[in-house]
C-alpha cells in the first residue's frame, strides 16, 4: 500500500533462497521505484 510496505516486503523476498535472478531483478526494480516515489512524498512534505 505505501512504498516503505513495498521495499520491506520485497527485500524479504530477495532473501528467499530460491528466488531466481530474473524475479530478483524484478523485485529490485520494484525497490527502486519505491524508494523514489518515498523521496518524493518525502519532499513534499519538507516542501
């Protein structure tokens, strides 16, 4: 629901063992954007 639930819960499932490397990147894709849109939200706040 919010990007801080996304990047916990997909960094939970980057340290399964069985994730493979083209979910890997897709999970890390996932974090990315999400701390991105967190840095925006937080932006606008301090704004």
């Amino acid at each position: 629901r919010t990007p801080m639930n996304s990047i916990l819960g997909f960094t939970d499932l980057l340290k399964e063992p069985e994730t493979s490397n083209e979910k890997q990147q897709k999970y890390i894709d996932v974090i990315q954007k999400s701390g991105t849109r967190l840095l925006n939200i937080i932006n606008d706040i301090v704004d």
